[in-house]
C-alpha cells in the first residue's frame, strides 16, 4: 500500500478495440454475464496499446491475494495477472539505544527495534556519518524473534554526529523520497573518542 508499481501489458487494438479498463479483483474472484466486478478500477478510459501504466496502490486498499484485469471496453476480452498480494507497509521504531546516545569509537552497543504491519526484510543498519559503519542481511527477526543486533561503531570513525538509520532493503520496500530510497527510520547517535566518567 501507498507505493507506486507498473502494470504492463500486451493487446492488438485491432482485436480487443481501442480502449481498456485497468481492474483491481480478488485472487480468487471469477468472471461475471457482465464482467469482472472489480474490487478497483485503476484506470478506466487508457488505450490498449499503450503497453501499460503506473499504479499508485492507496493507502486505503485493504490488504489481500489480488489479480490485474485487463479488459476491453468495446468487445469484453480481457487478461489477467498472475496473483499477487498488496501488504500494509511496515513502521519502523528504534526503541534502543534513546535519541542522541553517546557512542565511544570501537564499542559495540544493542540496537533493538519494533515494527507493525508487514515487513518482508532484510535489514540493514547504518551509522551515516564520517567513517561509519553498515551492515546487510540483518534478519527481520532473529532467533526466537529476537529484533536486535549488537553493533559496532568503527574504530576509524571521526567524532562526530551520525544518524543511526535502520532499513528494510529488498525490492518491495523502495520508496521514492524515503530514507536511501528505502523504508526505514532513523536518530542521531553522538560519537566520542572516549567517553569520560
């Protein structure tokens, strides 16, 4: 939900006439006397050989096993997707270590989160800054499920202020304008040389 996806097709406008409707169904739905009684109609005026369109999927769109239908204006022939699921988007949540913690170079420190709706993973984990540190394929959840991983700021990192950003890197979480185009969260994390008690 709320990401933006292509619907791609072929059609002979010859044979299925010059205007398509762009339908949103239930996986399991089937074909009515009257057609398909979609569940969406993304676009219901576009040309059938333009090949294809881009579908902003609404937030609102309830979660489920979906199939696209291509379906003639003119004559009834129509084309189905294979079957798909459209997922709430996940939220993100550093919950350790607080907002603007102070980290020491070379330490290693828990950094655990929370997240609600469906996320798919993997994970990644960076200390954005001068010198940091990433690390990929961090499980959505770990053994038990577990959602933290023990992190270490690099011993070469120059002192500073960082943001410590956790993402969700895999095909289905790009998002435009999102953090490194992927879903995410991130704080800020204060690096020292050595913190001084």
């Amino acid at each position: 939900m709320g990401t933006k996806k292509p619907i791609l097709w072929t059609a002979d406008p010859a044979k299925v006439g010059p205007l398509v409707k762009v339908l949103l169904i239930r996986k399991d739905q089937v074909q009515t006397a009257n057609g398909y009684q979609a569940q969406l109609v993304i676009k219901d005026n576009c040309p059938s050989g333009s090949g294809g369109i881009q579908w902003d999927i609404p937030k609102t769109t309830p979660p489920g096993d979906y199939r696209i239908v291509v379906m003639s204006k003119s004559n009834g022939k129509s084309g189905t997707s294979q079957p798909f699921k459209i997922i709430p988007q996940p939220v993100f949540k550093i919950i350790q270590p607080a907002e603007n913690s102070t980290w020491e170079l070379g330490k290693s420190y828990t950094v655990k989160w929370t997240y609600s709706g469906e996320a798919i993973g993997p994970l990644a984990l960076l200390l954005f800054g001068s010198g940091g540190n990433r690390v990929d394929n961090i499980p959505l959840n770990g053994p038990n499920g577990d959602r933290s991983y023990l992190f270490t700021v690099p011993k070469t990192a120059y002192p500073g202020q960082f943001a410590l950003m956790l993402i969700e890197v895999n095909e289905e979480a790009k998002l435009e304008n999102d953090l490194l185009g992927y879903r995410g969260t991130y704080i800020g994390i204060k690096v020292v040389k050595e913190i001084v008690k």
